[in-house]
C-alpha cells in the first residue's frame, strides 16, 4: 500500500510517498499549487506530477494534500475531483494547508500553528475537535506573510532610491534578485513584480534587520506583531482558559530574527501560550492524515524524517 502525502504552497510544492509500515518510496517537488493564483486546472497538473513522481509511478492507495486556497470548500472540492481524474490515487482528500500545518506541528494534539510563508494564517484546535483560523486571507492581503514583508521592504528600498540612500550589500542583493543591474533601477523593475519575487525578498529583509537595520528590524517587528494578533484571535475563538501549544512554521521561521520577534510578541497577546517546535514538517501533517484515512498507525519512525519545522 502506497500513502502519499502533499504540501502545495504558493511558492512550491512537495510530496512523501510511503508504505503503511512507513518505508519511504519517494519524495518530490515541483511548483507552486496555490489555488489563489493558479486555475484548478494547473494546481492539479503540479499536484498530479509531484505525486506521481515520488510515488514511482506506482498507484496510491491513499492521497491527502494540504493546499494553499482549500479552506475554500468549493475549490477544495473542484480541486480533489481534478486530481481524482487524474488517477493520482484510490482515495483521494484535499483539505486546507493549514490543516497538515497544524497536523505536522502538533499532531493530534490542540494547539495552535502560525503559517508565516508566502502568505500567512493561524489554525487551531481545542480539546473537543473544534476548529478555528485567522488570517490566510490571500498573498496580497495576508499580513506578516513572506509577501507583505517583501513588499514594505521593497517600498524602503524604493525610498532610499529617491533619496539617493540605497546603496550596500542588501540593496544590490535585492537589484541581483530582480534582475536589475544596480538599485537606481529597482522602480523600473518593480512595476512587473509577481507574488513570488515579492516574497522572495523577504529574506534579505529577515537578514538586514538581523544586522541591525532599523527599517527593516521595524517592518519585522511589525509583522510578528500581526502574527500573534492572529493566534490571540484564535485563541479566543477555541475559548482556551489554560496553557496551550503554539507553533510558527514556514519560511520565515527559519530566520531567527523573525522566531524571536514572534515569541516576543506573543508574551504579549497570548501569555498562556507554550511556544513549541513543529514535531514535523506540514508534508508529515499531510501523511498523518492519509494514515488516519487508512486505518492504519502512524509508524513512529517517520516523524523523524520529516521533521525540521523551527520554533
């Protein structure tokens, strides 16, 4: 038996195959799958590839992909009989990213997990099963997500072009990352940004406030700010009286600047709150559940190789 599970986020996608005793077949990546910026059709088609190839070309019992745009149970639903068509397993589910976030961070348990990547949401859950989000309203509308932070940092580099002032290492980092020859040029460039080249800046925005630019540490400050402002709203909704896990996956994550701002701010506005380490990566949430639709145990050994979520 072949279990697959997926993670398809606006910037990548990656699938897990494995057996029911947890032996790993394949893994593979491919392109963004995001529903808010591709058609059924072609979040489908990178689905479909990336399962087909981690799973050898060999059929799937059991397919559970986390999607970025499925909390949306209409294109959740259009999404899964795409796939279905494509024959990419027997049983196939589609569900919202932030369910195998929170799935992979904290699996089984309630809690709350922060998706901090291209976009952003917080998903939790209580004791009783019930469910509750804030945010992951779309990449140009989500806040503290890999786009907003690109897209302020971009508007000081911009600025300081103007001003004559954007020189250095991180504004010639961010001309060779769009293509530009040198910073003067960034207005010109930044006129055909896609979704995807904004949020690649939010690196170099994460290292420039890790060396001390004010601007930048600002704009991140800020942003952890937005991110537990999301995870007190859910928080509130699952009615959580005492302590209770927290999470912060994606690619902001990552950078220790942005952790450290996010456990800061969350004294703040969840002082209850545990923050945890991901137990593993949302494509092991997705495998989670694509154990549980099959009736069989979660091997234990798995969680160790997809583990790798930083808190």
């Amino acid at each position: 038996m072949i279990l697959v599970g997926v993670d398809a986020g606006g910037t990548s996608t990656r699938a897990i195959a494995v057996s029911e005793s947890g032996r790993q077949i394949g893994s593979a990546r491919g392109g963004p799958a995001a529903l808010h910026e591709r058609t059924t059709a072609e979040a489908a088609h990178a689905i479909a590839g990336v399962i087909t190839e981690a799973a050898r070309r060999e059929p799937a019992e059991v397919v559970v992909a986390g999607v970025s745009g499925a909390a949306d149970p209409k294109a959740a639903a259009e999404l899964q009989r795409t796939l279905q068509a494509h024959g990419v397993g027997k049983r196939v589910q589609v569900v919202a990213d932030a369910s195998v976030a929170l799935e992979g961070a904290l699996p089984g348990q309630a809690g709350i997990v922060v998706i901090a990547g291209t976009g952003s949401v917080a998903w939790g859950r209580n004791e009783s099963g019930d469910e509750a989000r804030a945010g992951g309203w779309g990449y140009r509308l989500d806040r503290g997500s890999g786009v907003d932070i690109g897209r302020q940092f971009l508007q000081t580099l911009l600025r300081s072009s103007e001003e004559g002032t954007a020189e250095g290492p991180v504004a010639s980092l961010v001309a060779q990352l769009l293509g530009v020859a040198h910073p003067g040029h960034l207005a010109q460039a930044a006129r055909s940004l896609r979704t995807v080249d904004l949020a690649a800046l939010a690196a170099p925005a994460l290292t420039a406030a890790a060396e001390g630019d004010v601007r930048a540490a600002r704009i991140v400050s800020e942003s952890a700010e937005h991110l537990a402002k999301a995870a007190r709203l859910v928080w509130e909704r699952l009615a959580y009286e005492t302590s209770h896990p927290v999470a912060g996956v994606g690619g902001l994550f990552t950078h220790e600047v942005m952790r450290d701002a996010f456990r800061a701010a969350l004294v703040r506005h969840c002082p209850l709150a545990e923050v945890r380490a991901a137990v593993m990566l949302p494509v092991g949430g997705a495998l989670w559940k694509a154990f549980a639709v099959s009736g069989h145990p979660f091997p234990a050994a798995l969680i160790g190789e997809v583990s790798g979520a930083s808190s």
